[in-house]
C-alpha cells in the first residue's frame, strides 16, 4: 500500500499524530499506519498490543470520533492500522482545526476557516443571507441592464416584461426568506462596498519595476458592470489606443485583445475570495497582470484550465446570474477563451500562476514574430515597422504604408511588393481596397 494523499506512514505513536487524524476527518479520511517507515516497510512497534488499547480512548477522549483500529503483522512485526472516516461535521483538536489537503496538512483559521464551515453546512459565502440589506439598497439601473443582458443572450427571454424586482431576485436565488442574500448585494447593490469593503477593482501603472507605481485607481460598482466599467478606466487612463488608418479616416485600437481582458476580470469577479483582498490589476509597458485572492479547487491545476475542465465557480450564485445575464459561459471555457483571443492577437499565450495566495493572470503584449525573420529577409526599417503595424492589426494597405514610414504612394508599392516576392505577406484585393497580410509560415 504506497503513501499517498490519504495515507501517512510513522515508525511511531506521538499524540501529535491526532492532529492528523483530525485532518483526514475533515477531508476525505484515509490512514494512518503506525509502524512503517517513510519507505513504507514494517518496522514494528513494541508496544502494539497496549497502543491498541490506548488509542480507541485517545480518539475519542480528544476528538470525539470513532476510528477503526486493526492491529496487522507481517514477518513477524507489528503494526497498527487507524482508518479515518469523513466527518459531515467539523472535528477540532484542542480547539484547532485542521484539514489534509494533498499530502500536507494545514490548520485552519481565518476566512479558509469561515469557508470551511459554509462548505460543511452546504452552503458558500454568496449563498449566505446579508442581514444589513434591504431592498432599497438594490440598484434598478443595475437590475435593467441585467434585463437587457439576459433578454439578448436568449437565457432569459421572458424577464423584459417582468417588473416585480423581488421576484427577479426571488428567480435567480438571491433571496432567502424574503431577505437578500450577500450574492443580490453583490450583483445588483448601489454600493457594495458598503458591505463587503473590499469588493472593488484596483489598477495601479507601474513603470519597469514593483515599486515603480506612477499612478493608480479604483473602480467601485456592483458585479455584473463592474468588468465593463473597469475595461472603460483602462481604456481611458491606463492603456495607449494603437492608431491605424483606413484611407483618411482615423481608427483607435486597443492595446491589448478586448475579449480577453474582459474574459479575465470577469473571471476574478466570479472565481475571488471576497473576505479578502480587491481585484488588482497590475500594467506595465510590456503586460497586464490581473490578480484575485481565492484557490482553485483541490482536484483542478493551472494545466487543466488549459482545456475544457468543470466548472466550479468559488460563488456559484454569482456565476448563476452572470451565465443567466449573457456574461460568461457555464461549461469552464473562460480561460481557455482568454488563451485563443491572445493567439488570435498575434500574442503569447498567457501566464496562469498560483501567486500570494491567489490565481494571477499576465497578458503579454509583445506580438509573437519570428526573431530571424529581419535578418534572413533582408528587410529595411520600414518594412520591419509594416510588419509591427500588421502584428497589431492584422493587416496594412499602401495608404498605411505611407502614413508610418511618411514615404510615397510609388515606395509603398515598390516595398510592399517585394514582400510579397519574399513570401512574407500576401496580397488579397486590388485597387486602394488591397490589403497585405502576413503569410501562414511568417
């Protein structure tokens, strides 16, 4: 029997070995061996027979369960078995909790302690009633986007004629007789942070260090348009708008993929630990980092969120409502969305990291260009500022060419065309409506 999550092998009996049958109780159970080695051979104990006397009392004297204790053999050398069965209950040692979780074990304290007690009574924080709420604390404007947002997505196509706002709360399980529940405040509220204070996004513009801050905001709204009103601060404050031209008329870009961005805080908003710290969006001149407190559930890795995984939101009334109103999707595809609007980018794929206690996501801008394609070309510097141009759109026409390089219409076409000779990009159209974009290989 090899040692593994739920198994534990000592050479011998501490009474500080309760603390870990006190863990399996409040995880998943499993076994603890007394008498094996780390390599997991007998050792025997010499005392086997009067331990096993003692230990049923132990148990029970101090955590207040039940174990099975088998005494075993093997070559002639004792050892004890103590199987640990969950408990639906929380189990304490003097007065401490702890929980096995992989092959470590933790005590409990603090918000992992208050969701601990929630996830044993069946419940999750934003499933919880919030006493100081009433009703007028709801606010309309907010509920008639959530309207809106539902009747186009098609998910709730009936609620635009619905006017009753406690039945539409009622609906969508953020009422608990007749009172609001922490997630209704949360979504819909006028000022959230009223209640729960730090339930608001921060953005800070960092230069090329951490302590580097040049300027920084706070973005306060209920839920369901706190990622849109975040995405309009960034806009206007923190990111620089790429310029691109279609004939003579002017077109703002954005610096980074819309859809991914929105993707990530979207995420955050549903997937953070909300007795914790706010939402932190870190940008720098190269990325974006977007930070929530909160853990990925015990059986799902960074690499699972690469592929179409389950979902199990950290508050799954407010990611109930956000699917309900059009915002996200049900079936664990925001991440890998957020890794195909990057790609789509011409960008790196994202960096997904367990960091400070929370799930951190970094958004590169550097578009992906092969580093010999300059040198094995033979390109001059305004063909390599073209294929800048084309990473960051997609494509450029010969009036573009000439508006960055500030060459005329009779040079575009000449250095236009000997890309195109060069196989580096392709041409698709005539006249002033001809596009060049990058060949596949490039």
């Amino acid at each position: 029997m090899p040692e593994n999550q739920n198994i534990e092998w000592k050479e011998s009996w501490r009474d500080e070995y309760l603390k870990w049958i006190c863990g399996f109780a409040n995880a998943k159970g499993g076994k603890i061996i007394i008498g094996k080695n780390d390599k997991g051979e007998v050792v025997g104990i010499p005392n086997a027979k009067r331990l096993m006397d003692d230990l049923p009392n132990k148990i029970v004297t101090n955590l207040g369960i039940i174990c099975d204790v088998d005494l075993k053999d093997e070559d002639g050398k004792d050892y004890i078995e103590i199987d640990v069965k969950p408990y639906d209950v929380l189990i304490s040692y003097q007065g401490k909790y702890h929980y096995r979780s992989g092959s470590t074990k933790q005590e409990l304290k603090g918000n992992a302690l208050n969701e601990f007690l929630l996830k044993k009574a069946g419940k999750t924080w934003d499933d919880v009633i919030e006493p100081r709420a009433k009703l007028e604390n709801i606010d309309i404007a907010a509920i008639e986007a959530f309207k809106k947002g539902a009747t186009s997505s098609k998910r709730l196509p009936f609620i635009a004629a619905e006017k009753n706002i406690e039945r539409i709360l009622d609906n969508l399980l953020l009422l608990e007789d007749g009172k609001l529940k922490r997630s209704a405040i949360l979504l819909f509220g006028k000022n959230p942070c009223r209640f729960f204070i730090n339930a608001f996004v921060k953005i800070g513009r960092f230069g090329k260090t951490d302590d580097d801050l040049k300027f920084q905001e706070i973005v306060e709204s209920n839920a369901y348009q706190l990622a849109d009103k975040t995405l309009e601060v960034l806009d206007r404050k923190f990111f620089v708008s790429p310029i691109t031209y279609d004939g003579l008329q002017r077109i703002e870009g954005w610096e980074y993929p819309y859809e991914a961005i929105r993707e990530v805080i979207l995420n955050a908003v549903v997937h953070r630990d909300y007795m914790g710290a706010p939402i932190q969006i870190s940008v720098y001149d190269d990325k974006l980092i977007v930070w929530n407190e909160g853990s990925l559930p015990e059986d799902l890795t960074i690499e699972d969120l690469k592929i179409k995984h389950s979902s199990r939101p950290h508050n799954p009334i407010l990611a109930s409502a956000f699917f309900k109103g059009g915002l996200i999707e049900a079936w664990g595809r925001g991440t890998i969305k957020i890794i195909n609007e990057c790609k789509k980018a011409g960008l790196p794929e994202p960096l997904i990291e367990n960091v400070s206690g929370g799930i951190s996501v970094t958004i590169f801008k550097t578009k992906i260009v092969k580093a010999n394609v300059y040198k094995s070309k033979e390109l001059n510097k305004r063909q390599q500022k073209a294929l800048e141009f084309i990473n960051d759109n997609g494509k450029i026409k010969n009036a573009d060419y000439q508006i960055i390089n500030n060459v005329s219409k009779r040079t575009a076409s000449r250095e236009l065309k000997e890309m195109v000779d060069k196989r580096i990009l392709e041409l698709s159209g005539v006249g002033a409506g001809a596009n060049y974009s990058k060949k596949n290989q490039l």
